[in-house]
C-alpha cells in the first residue's frame, strides 16, 4: 500500500477519535491499529514514520509511538503491577 494511503488512513482514525469526548484518544488509536490493521500494514506506518516521512496529526503520531513500543508478553506481570496484585519474589 501507498504510504500516502496509510497516513492518510491513520488521520482519518485519529479524526473519527478525536471527536470522542474522552481522554484515552491516543490508546484507542492505537488499540485499533493493532485490532484491525495487518501487521505489515502497521510495520509500514512505523517504518514511515522511522524515515520522517509521514505527515501525521498529533494523536495519530502519538499513536503509532505506542505501537513501536514493545508490548509485553501475555499474561507477563510486570514489577509495579505484582505489588498491586499481592505477590511477591
């Protein structure tokens, strides 16, 4: 696909959330990248990115920030969360 057409399609996501009355705008850009984009698709939009060639909105490029973070491993607790979840090492 066009990296035109990939930013061009990451805008009009973060357009339709932007118009949420909600504060989570960014993960739920995010969130639906990865529920519904290909991963090569999402590979792409981050490879763009990467080579400062995409003309993103602010909550798409945030967005795609979180994507190239990595995710952690299913059912991974990390440090903070074994505390909350009383368990200790």
């Amino acid at each position: 696909m066009s990296p035109e057409k990939l930013v061009h399609m990451a805008n009009q996501i973060a357009t339709f959330f932007a118009s949420q009355p909600r504060e989570d705008q960014v993960a739920r850009v995010a969130g639906h990248l990865r529920d519904f984009w290909d991963p090569r698709m999402r590979a792409q939009l981050i490879e763009i990115v990467e080579a400062g060639r995409a003309d993103l909105s602010p909550i798409a490029a945030a967005a795609v920030a979180t994507l190239r973070a990595p995710e952690p491993a299913e059912g991974a607790v990390g440090a903070g969360e074994a505390g909350a979840a009383g368990l200790e090492y």
